[in-house]
C-alpha cells in the first residue's frame, strides 16, 4: 500500500490522485467507457447526468482550445451532460470552457489534513456510525443520502449502486452510515487512493443538519483511513461543508474548479 507522508503531500496533484480513485466506480456506470484523452481521464455512460459522464484533469498540449475540443468531442457529439473537475482554478482554461457552455464557479477549497490531529468521534447515546457496504438495505439508505442532498435526482441511485456492485475491489471504496434513533440521516465515502484517504459524498437530510451528524460521519470516515494506515486526509468542499472541515482541522491547500454544461434545450 502506497502511504504518503503529511510533508510529501503536493496537494492540487494529491487531492487529482485520490479524486481518479473514483474513475473504477465511473467505468462500471451503464453502457460506461472510459478514456485518456489529452492528460485528461474521460467516462461516458447512458445515464445522461453530470458526475455520471465526465472528465478530471488539467487539457494538456500547445493548443488549449483543440485540447479541450478533443476531450469534449463526444459530449460535443452526443449532446451529453458532464462535470469537469479540474484541480486548479485556471482562468483561461475556465474562460475557455464558459465559452463552451460550463458553468463554473470561483473555484472549491482542496484541503488537507494531518490524520494524526483528528478529533476524536464522541458519539451520542442515540447515535451509530456503521460501515455499511455488507449491508445492501443500509448501504441504499447511504447512497440515496449523498447523492440526492449533492443534488442528484432519486434516479441516480440504483445505477450507482449497479456500479458499486460491479467493482472487483470495494475496499478502497467505503460507505459510511449515521443513524438517529434508528432513523439513517447522514453518510460520507472514504477513497483510499494517491496514497492518502479520501473523503466524499457527505450528506445530511435537511431535518438533521446542524445536529453534528454530518461532523461525526465525516470523521469516523477519516478515522477508519488512519486505522487502514493513511497518514493525510483530502477533500474537496462545498460552501456549505466548509466551516464544518474548518472545524475539524482541515486546511485549504489548493483551488478545485468544477465545471458542469447541460445540453441546450432543443
């Protein structure tokens, strides 16, 4: 196992490693092909949403308009839906891909911790975290969570699940599943990939936000990477989850841009 050092870790380089640990689950997606198209990695798949096709990486090559045309040549062609995550906040390169039709934003905070100075998981009497991907029911209940509180349709959910079931090594992608009184209301993934333990799809349902469940799902993800031997966590952030990694001791170390374009409307 590949276990980088708090002092070895280049984080917009790092955080891009461990983001690409997603890319078995994204090849495994419905009538899915995956690519390597101009220093980028590109899926394409029949569920027509973005993060279910898409692209990661910086368009290499002298020419940044024929680089990202060569990426976007199927979607151009198929009129597909995607999300480009790119691990900076390039304003040419972001400029470029407006002008294509993206969406994008000022960028997202790529950060980094030190696994060593979590806090520690003080759990509530009426509160369990549980890793749940033996559990078919419960791992459902996960994934419907992060993915419709991200902004995904109930749709989304059991082609998610196919592709996890497809996968020929599930430890380097774990659920996590936080219930109240019995009742799942919060979940995160941990990728283990890049040499560091990645943290993702945290979601709270609307009732049970700002309840701390989506803080302590979020740290007992980090806390089974250490126990796997990951020295440093990454994450990318959304505004909303921001002030809760803050918190946790998280620090912005890189700038991520995700780009999304839906088809025009015909």
């Amino acid at each position: 196992m590949h276990v980088l050092e708090p002092g070895d870790v280049d984080a917009a380089a790092t955080i891009e490693a461990n983001l690409r640990g997603w890319l078995p689950v994204f090849e495994r997606f419905p009538g899915a092909r995956l690519d390597h198209v101009e220093g980028c990695a590109r899926w394409i798949c029949d569920v027509p949403l973005p993060l279910f096709n898409g692209a990661i990486g910086m368009p290499t090559g002298d020419d940044l308009e024929a680089s990202i045309a060569a990426v976007l040549e199927p979607f151009d062609a198929g009129g597909i839906p995607l999300l480009w995550a790119l691990p900076t906040h390039d304003a040419a390169v972001v400029s470029a891909l407006q002008g294509r039709g993206f969406a994008a934003g000022a960028g997202a905070p790529g950060m980094t911790i030190d696994l060593a100075d979590l806090p520690p998981v003080e759990i509530r009497a009426n509160v369990v975290i549980e890793e749940v991907d033996g559990d078919p029911d419960a791992l459902r209940d996960a994934v419907t969570i992060a993915l419709t509180t991200n902004g995904l349709p109930p749709m989304s959910v059991d082609p998610y699940l196919d592709a996890l079931d497809r996968l020929t090594e599930r430890s380097t992608i774990r659920t996590f599943l936080a219930r109240r009184d019995g009742a799942p209301l919060a979940t995160s993934t941990l990728i283990s990939a890049g040499g560091v333990a990645g943290l993702y799809n945290v979601g709270t349902l609307p009732d049970a936000r700002r309840t701390g469940l989506g803080r302590l799902v979020s740290v007992a993800a980090m806390v089974a990477g250490r126990e796997a031997g990951y020295r440093v966590g990454v994450l990318q952030s959304s505004p909303l989850g921001e002030p809760i990694y803050r918190a946790i001791g998280f620090e912005e170390r890189a700038r991520f841009t995700f780009a999304t374009r839906m088809p025009a409307a015909t």
